[in-house]
C-alpha cells in the first residue's frame, strides 16, 4: 500500500499508529457509565456495521460474477461475430456464413 501512495512504509505506519490512538482517546473521552438505551444504540450500531460488511461482500461476490458474464459475453460475440474462420468459405465468421447461407438458400426457393 506504501507503494501504491508512494510514501516511506515507516510514514504510514506512523499515520495509521496516530489514528489508532486518535480513536482510543475519543473512545475514553467520556467517563460516565452508558445508559441501557445508550447500550442498546451501541448494539444495534454494531449490528448494523456487520451487516454493511456482509453487503459490501455480497457486492463484491455479484460484481465479479457480472464482470465474468460480461467477458464471457465479449468472448461469444468475437467468436460468432469478429474472428476470421479459414474453415467457411471467405473467412467469415460463423454467425455472418450462416446468414450469408440462408441468404442463398431463400434466393434459391424465389
């Protein structure tokens, strides 16, 4: 990650090292005890969180299954569609010597 910002890794150790006891001292800020209400917030807070985190995975999992779909798709189209076949006649590709086929075969019914 040092790399990626280009920054010294002992620099973003310390910024993470700074942060962290940022948080600790926001954390121990306020000394009185919690209420039952301000306790179940803090639950309910933490469930959500997991929940957001379980969201964000499942968004991830979907984003790489339609990534794959789509160049799986891109694939299919250059191979009926784009690629030279030397089997057809004229090189076409599939789908275009299909077409150019039935073409053909309908002016030869007329």
């Amino acid at each position: 990650m040092a790399e990626q910002l280009d920054v010294v890794y002992s620099t973003l150790v310390d910024w993470r090292k700074r942060r962290n006891t940022m948080r600790k001292e926001k954390q121990n800020v306020s000394s009185e005890p919690l209420t039952e209400r301000e306790k179940q917030l803090m639950k309910e807070i933490a469930e959500l969180k997991e929940a957001n985190e379980i969201l964000k995975d499942a968004n991830e999992i979907l984003k790489d299954a339609m990534s794959f779909f789509v160049k799986d798709w891109r694939f299919v189209q250059y191979y009926n569609r784009t690629r030279i076949c030397t089997f057809n006649e004229g090189g076409y590709p599939p789908v275009v010597y299909r077409e150019k086929v039935a073409a053909d075969e309908l002016k030869a019914v007329a």
